[in-house]
C-alpha cells in the first residue's frame, strides 16, 4: 500500500514564529502561524488540513459501501468540523462533527443509515482519530 508523506517547517517562537506546510503530492503549499491555528489569521492549519482528510476519507468510505452493495451514488458531500480546546495547560482537539449529505438513487433512508455508519466505522483516518469523540449527521437528498 501506499506511504504518503507531507512536510511542515517552523520557524521562530509560538505566537510570532511562522510555518510552511507542504503537501508530498504537490497539491498544496502554504503558510500557517499562529493567528492562522488559534485566531482567523491568513494561512492554514493542522485542524484545517485533519478537517479535509477526514472529509475526503469518509467521503469515499461511504461511496466504497455503497458500491460493494450495488449502489453508485450521484453526489456524496461531507463537511468535517474539528473543534481544537484548551484542557488544562494544553490543547486538544476534543471533538470532529461530520456532516454529509449524498444523492444515491434507489437506496432508502434506513440502508443508507446503515451505510453512513459502517463508513464511519471503517474510515482510516476515523479510525486513525478513534480517541476523539466523532460525531455524525447524515441526509439522503433527491
């Protein structure tokens, strides 16, 4: 199977102190500070870039199932909220919201629940992040 390797370089203290986040691919290159992590500052940052991995994993987790049960779904869009919190002296990121809504002819609400979970139980990067509380909601549209 495939490694994928990324790359970040620091540079400088915590709050004034600058990054540069490179993706192994190629596909993304750019900054992250400290406004950009824990204020709205311009740039990226590690909880943005855990947000689009999870996304894009469940994403396919969930079109991977529907396949395997003979289903081909139109559209299946996942939005990842990942909440970074101070506990204690440190920060945590204590908890994932996922989102997604998918168009998939012919399926019902109750298989489509079925599959939504087992995606979500089955995506690497889910199981990768199993010590954070994930939570879940799922529409079928169309």
């Amino acid at each position: 199977m495939a490694t994928r390797t990324s790359e970040a370089l620091w540079e400088g203290n915590l709050r004034e102190g600058k990054g540069w986040v490179k993706l192994g691919s190629g596909a993304y290159e750019g900054p992250y500070s400290f406004r950009s992590r824990f204020e709205e500052g311009p740039g990226t940052n590690p909880e943005e870039l855990i947000g689009a991995a999870h996304a894009g994993c469940f994403s396919m987790a969930l079109s991977a199932g529907l396949t395997k049960a003979g289903f081909t779904a139109t559209r299946i869009h996942t939005t990842a909220r990942v909440h970074l919190e101070r506990v204690g002296e440190n920060f945590k990121i204590t908890r994932i919201q996922l989102q997604t809504e998918a168009e998939v002819p012919r399926l019902d609400r109750a298989a489509f629940q079925a599959h939504v979970e087992a995606a979500k139980k089955t995506c690497p990067v889910s199981v990768a992040l199993a010590g954070v509380d994930i939570s879940l909601s799922a529409q079928l549209i169309g």
